[in-house]
C-alpha cells in the first residue's frame, strides 16, 4: 500500500446541505480563474451536471448567490463569483487554515494509529 498522510475535512452546513467544504472551495477557485462552470468542472475532473448542482446548492445556502451568470457576447456566457462569493471563499480559505495549523501536531500524532 503506497505511503500517504491523513487529512481533515472542513465543511459548513446549513441544515442538511454543505453551504461549503473543500470540494466546493475549489470549484469556487476555478470559476474565478475561468469565468465558465463548464471549464471549472473540465479542470476538475467533474461532470457539468455535478458542478451545476455544487454551484446551485451553494447558491441556495447562502444569504445571495456566490456565483452568477454572465451574459454572453462573442462566446457565450460564463459565470463569475460575487462579492459574497469571493468573501465566502476567502473566509473558508482562513477558516480552514486556522484548523490545520490548530490540529496539525495532534494530526501527525494521531497517524501512527493508523495504517499508511
């Protein structure tokens, strides 16, 4: 079995729903750097339909949408981040962060319990 570390998983809920969690937060990172949801989830790895539904479920947690769609002119429409989305995206950043570097001894200790 090839040698690998463990890892933590931030995730903020709203009820039964992920407002935002690592996978999200890339998502959100890709649409910024892209501007498309579809070359987001072509960047990682994700089906439009999946990354649509990642997008519409934040969109629904949060107080207004983080992301929105753009009007197209010579190719199309695309989509952007929000004032709020790149705020929440910042602020997962920090919060995540904050905890690894709160854990990590505890982490580093923890994984020689386990099989790696």
């Amino acid at each position: 079995m090839p040698q690998s570390s463990a890892t933590i998983r931030i995730r903020i809920a709203v009820g039964d729903d992920i407002a935002i969690g690592q996978g999200k937060a890339d998502l959100l990172e890709a649409i910024g750097r892209s501007g498309s949801i579809s070359a987001a989830a072509r960047e990682l790895g994700l089906s439009y339909r999946k990354a649509w539904l990642m997008v519409d479920e934040m969109n629904t947690c949060f107080r207004t949408p983080v992301v929105v769609a753009v009007k197209g002119g010579r190719q199309g429409g695309g989509a952007q981040l929000t004032a709020l989305g790149e705020e929440a995206l910042a602020d997962f950043r920090s919060i995540q962060a904050k905890a690894f570097e709160a854990i990590d001894q505890d982490i580093r200790d923890y994984q020689r319990l386990l099989s790696l």
